[in-house]
C-alpha cells in the first residue's frame, strides 16, 4: 500500500507543505508539495498506459493495489493563558522563580504543579486545575530558599504526592512537604519536614529512583558548595519525618582546584569543576536504574558504593535527558547547557570504537536552555526532545521548542512554541487533563513575577 501522510505537528514557521510518503510497511520518505503532485502525476501516467503494459508491470512486480491518501489535518494551536493577561495568578510577588513540579497533589486524576520562589514569602504554592483554569494554594508560607531541581515524590507512602526541594547556595538544607491529602485547608500550609541540614551548601537537583536494586525507592542530589561537593544517595527510611533515620553516602565527589577546559561559555556564577543535571535509565542492561548527571554515568556496585563512567567531562555543568533516541543498543543521553551558551549534544555509546560515547550536535548553540524533556510528542514511536531558553543576560530570542527525532539520532523537524519569552525549570506535561502535552512555563527572572501556560489545541473533551 502506498500512502502520501501528512504530518499531524507543523511548526508556525513551517506551513502545509510536508508530506511523508510510505510504501508498504517500508520507510517514510519526507517529500513537499510540488514533490508530491509529481508523484501523482508519475501515477496517474503510469494507469495512462495500454492495459497490456500495465498487465506486465502488475504481474512482474507483485503490484496488487495502490493507494494514496492525504490526511491533511489542522496545525497545532498553542493557547497562551498567561499571568500577564489575568489567566492565572502569580506564586508570589518575588522576581526569582526557581522551580516547578508536576504531580498529581489531590489524587482526581489531572496533573496539578508546585511553583517555587526564593526571594519573599510564601516560598512555595501549588496550584489546582479547576474548571476555570487554576486555583493558588500554598504549600510555605515562609520565605524558602529553594533551588532548581525540585521534584514530587510519595515520600511517606500513603498514596499521594510530596514535594522534595534543596536549598540553594544560601544554606545547607534539603526538605520535604507532607501532602494534606485529603485534608485541604487553605489556611494552613504543609507540614515541612528536613532531610539534610547539615554539610555543604546548594543542592541543584534531586532525583529518586531504586538504584541499588532492592526493590525501594532511593533519593540522590548534587551538592555544589562546601568542603567535600559531590552527588550523594541514600534510601528514603520507613519513617521519613525523622530526621536522623536518614543516612547518605557519596556516590562521586570531585573537587575545586582544577578543571577540564569546559564545552561553551559558562555563567559566572558556576563555580571551578561544578556539576549538575540528573537523569536516570538503565544504561548497561542488567534491570536496574542508573544515574546520569554532571557528564557521567553512575551505577551501583555494593555497599553503598557506585562506580562512575565517563560521557563527556567537558560538560559537566549541563543539563542531562535520556533516552532510546537511536534504535537498538545502549539508550543515548543527551547534555545542555542550563546556564550559559553551549551546544545540545547527543552522545552515542559505540562497542566498535573502544567503548566511547561518540557525540553529535544536535543544536550549536543554545542560550540557557535549564528546561528538557524526553517524550514522544507525535506518536511516531520515535523519541523526541522538548528543550526551552531563559532569557537571561539578554538572550531576547529565547526559545522554547520540540525537536522531533526520526530514531536514527536525528532530530530534522522542529516545532516553535514561543519565542522571547522566559522559560525556566519548566515542564512538558497534560495540564488539563485532556490527554495531549502542554507546556508549564516558568520564568526565572525574565518579566517575573510571571507564569505562563501553553495548552495543545486548547482544552479538548476531558476522559472520564
């Protein structure tokens, strides 16, 4: 069967004017509009022949039946509902937003998110998806110095979603906030419960996952100020409201008196060897979760000890995704810039040379781009990347896109969401419960306080 497809995802810049054609259950082949219309062409004086010609060819070749769709379909429409326009509220009247999670908090199956700021209180709110948008409650009534790298978890196991968060480079803690759930009370926050509160400061990421293999669920988290900075792990206790029931272990620590010469130009503010970024996946195949972050990977040996592999040390002030980007082997990883100028690279784990992680540029340069995500946005069974600018140190063109993969490690389409506007330690999620991908844009500091909302299409008819 032979079938000319249009795509479903074009981009604002791209119009109607891709096709894939595919022949059978062989290969897409991209082609345009003029390319398309030839082809049809070619067909229709190919079924122009004398029919004993066209007996020949059908007997020769096997030719059964051929058939030529085009399902032509509607662009994606980003609808924006903004602060700026009165379609949400601000967390607070800070200018630092630092981070976001997105869970779903009060268990009625749609995402809801948690928004941090650091600068002035409340610290910390989480907002409710209603049927006129979202609704602010507040997790911190405090002044919380939070850092990016916020994450949700079932911390003390009672079937919702908790709030895990680190301090930035101001103090030393890390904590997590108790779910009310079913309890809402507006007027009362969370209870806030410490994990760390000793040791070096700033924890730029937390990451949970079973990454020793006995079945529970384990916490890591880079430390990138003090005496000894380094990623640390440690099980989460049966009883997670005490304190001392938790113990860490350092999985890698590197130290401040030398560095690699680094990929791109890093911000001033990072620090001689600073690492950061967290991803997990299981890398060498043998069933268990292994941690990729700071240019590395780490898996668990025993007792309490990982062992760490080199990606790229040249990056290890980056953002980390992965993901089975190239069919077959081991799953790729990906590395960005968060804060400065460099380049998004995909690194390829290749057997036949040595057992290096080869890398190819995805984009040359991108401008503070702390948001990424790995997904599957048009279904193709090809993993695809979600990746979004700041607009800090004057990046105005800050842009916040999906680049679609093809699953050979190519990424050739691309699809805008918006340009020039700060996003931050964002996600890419289904924020109204419809069952597509929106996009939850935080600023940093770019025209805070501010936040944004990009819904796919709208709001569509909601799944019981």
């Amino acid at each position: 069967m032979l079938k000319a497809i249009r795509p479903v995802l074009v981009g604002p810049d791209l119009p109607f004017n891709n096709y894939f054609i595919k022949i059978g259950t062989g290969c897409l082949i991209q082609t345009s509009n003029w390319q398309l219309m030839l082809f049809i062409a070619n067909i229709v004086s190919y079924f122009n022949k004398p029919l004993s010609t066209m007996k020949k060819h059908i007997l020769s070749l096997g030719l059964i039946l051929i058939m030529i769709t085009i399902n032509a379909q509607e662009p994606i429409k980003w609808v924006l509902i903004s602060s700026k326009t009165g379609g949400i509220e601000v967390p607070n009247q800070g200018l630092q937003q630092t981070s976001t999670a997105v869970a779903d908090f009060d268990n009625d199956g749609i995402n809801d998110f948690a928004v941090s700021e650091r600068t002035v209180a409340p610290g910390l709110v989480w907002y409710k998806r209603n049927d006129n948008g979202w609704k602010r409650h507040v997790v911190d009534d405090r002044k919380v110095t939070i850092e990016a790298g916020t994450i949700s978890y079932d911390i003390d196991n009672d079937g919702d979603m908790d709030i895990i968060a680190g301090s930035d480079s101001q103090g030393n803690e890390i904590w997590w906030w108790e779910n009310p759930y079913p309890q809402f009370d507006p007027a009362k926050p969370w209870n806030r419960y410490y994990i760390v509160n000793t040791g070096g400061k700033k924890h730029h990421d937390q990451l949970t996952g079973d990454f020793d293999g006995d079945g529970k669920t384990d916490l890591v988290f880079w430390t990138q100020r003090g005496e000894f900075p380094g990623l640390f792990f440690g099980r989460i206790p049966q009883n997670p409201k005490i304190q001392d029931n938790w113990t860490f272990y350092p999985v890698f620590e590197y130290y401040t008196d030398g560095q690699m010469e680094q990929r791109g130009i890093p911000p001033a503010f990072k620090s001689v060897n600073e690492h950061e970024g967290l991803a997990k996946a299981d890398i060498d195949g043998d069933g268990i979760p292994d941690i990729i972050g700071g240019g590395m990977w780490f898996k668990y040996l025993c007792d309490n000890r990982f062992s760490y592999n080199m990606i790229d040390v040249t990056y290890t002030f980056s953002r980390s995704a992965v993901g089975q980007f190239i069919k077959g082997g081991r799953p790729e990883v990906i590395l960005v810039v968060g804060d400065g100028q460099g380049p998004m690279n995909l690194y390829e784990y290749t057997p036949t040379a040595r057992n290096t992680w080869k890398s190819r540029t995805i984009v040359p340069v991108v401008d503070n781009g702390h948001s990424i995500s790995v997904i599957d946005f048009n279904g193709d069974g090809n993993l695809d990347i979600w990746n979004a600018e700041m607009t800090l140190d004057g990046n105005s063109d800050a842009v916040n896109h999906i680049l679609l993969g093809d699953g050979k490690g190519n990424f050739p389409g691309e699809i805008v969401i918006s340009k020039g506007t700060d996003v931050h330690e964002s996600e890419i999620a289904d924020l109204d419960g419809d069952g597509d991908l929106d996009i939850l844009g935080k600023p940093y500091n770019g025209d805070t306080p501010a936040l944004n909302i990009w819904l796919q299409n709208g709001t569509g008819r909601v799944p019981k």
